[in-house]
C-alpha cells in the first residue's frame, strides 16, 4: 500500500504539467477557432482554460502562459467592441459609430492584457515571445487611444480621457506626438474642471 502511494505522489506533477500543457494548447486552439470562425462560444473556452492555468503560479511556461493570456484578453475586449458597434448600426457617420462603440465597451480586457504582457515579459528571459508582446502592447495601445478619443469631448468622462490617454502612453515606444499631444490636451481639459 505505501509503494502505491508513494508512486502516486511521485507521479502527481507530471499528472499536473500533463493538464497544464492540455489546458494551454486548448487556450491556443480555441482562440485560432475563434479568429478563423468567430464562433464565441470558442473564445469562452479559450478564457477558461487560459484563467486556469494563468492562476497557477507553478505554470509551466510561464511566458508563453501569460502571452496567451494577453491574447485572449485582447480578442475578448475586440469582441465586446464589436458588439458594441453592431448594436450602433443605425448610426450613419462610421467615425461617430466607432467612437461611441469604443465609449461603450469597458477596459477591463485591455487592462488584463497588458498585466499579461507584462508578466510575459518579466517571465521571457530569453526574449523569445518579445515581438508577440511588442505587437499585442501596440494593439492595445491603439485601442486605449480610441477610448480616449471617444470620451474627450464628454463633459462627464473628462477624467476616462486623461486615464485611457495616460494607460497608452505606459505602453508607448515611439513617442508618437498624436498621443503626447492628445494626453496633454486632455490633462488641461480635466483641470480646468
């Protein structure tokens, strides 16, 4: 009996690392299903098992974990977007449709992603998945300097503008002068209130 035991408790990691990987791959096929057929029961999937395993500090992989992670996370605020676009269809005038659409989705899945990316990095000593990181931290960059576009000339939001402009300038490498000079408009703009 304490040999079974004993071999049971030696082969418990692997039995986890096993999961972990299957919950991994499972997070990676779900999201290509998802960006292939936009079927967004898929991208559920690729949530869950992403939050799983993303919640196991032992992961392994822990780069390419977090990468995921940002993904998903991206695909999931995209996703939100456009549903938010399609809800605005009778609006004519495409800029004034994509501004209020980006106005009405939350953040929330563009602020977990970029603590992904983030994690990615610290975990990535050998700068493997640096372009992906790049890539997905300009995408959302992107997205937050829409955000903040969308709520700059909202007398209520004059703080929501300042914040989106402040969490894309975080993730800035270029210094781009739009941006610099959009963050600072809407600081302006917020003390004068």
């Amino acid at each position: 009996m304490k040999k079974i035991t004993v071999l049971l408790l030696l082969t418990l990691p692997i039995m986890t690392g096993f999961a972990q990987s299957a919950k991994l791959t499972n997070a990676i096929n779900y999201l290509k299903d998802f960006r292939n057929n936009n079927d967004l029961e898929s991208l559920q999937k690729a949530k869950e098992n992403i939050d799983l395993i993303a919640q196991n500090p032992e992961a392994k992989e822990p780069a390419k974990v977090q990468k995921v992670k940002g993904e998903v996370y991206i695909a999931l605020f995209e996703s939100n977007l456009k549903k938010q676009t399609d809800k605005l269809a009778n609006i004519a005038d495409p800029t004034t449709r994509t501004l209020t659409a980006y106005k009405n989705t939350s953040a929330n899945e563009l602020d977990e992603a970029v603590k992904a990316f983030k994690a990615a990095k610290g975990a990535d000593a050998k700068g493997i998945y640096a372009l992906d990181i790049s890539n997905g931290n300009a995408v959302i960059l992107n997205h937050y300097f829409n955000k903040g576009n969308a709520s700059f000339g909202d007398e209520n939001n004059k703080t929501l503008s300042l914040q989106m402009y402040e969490s894309a300038s975080a993730l800035d490498e270029t210094n781009d002068t739009s941006l610099l000079n959009n963050l600072a408009a809407s600081a302006l703009r917020s003390e004068e209130h």
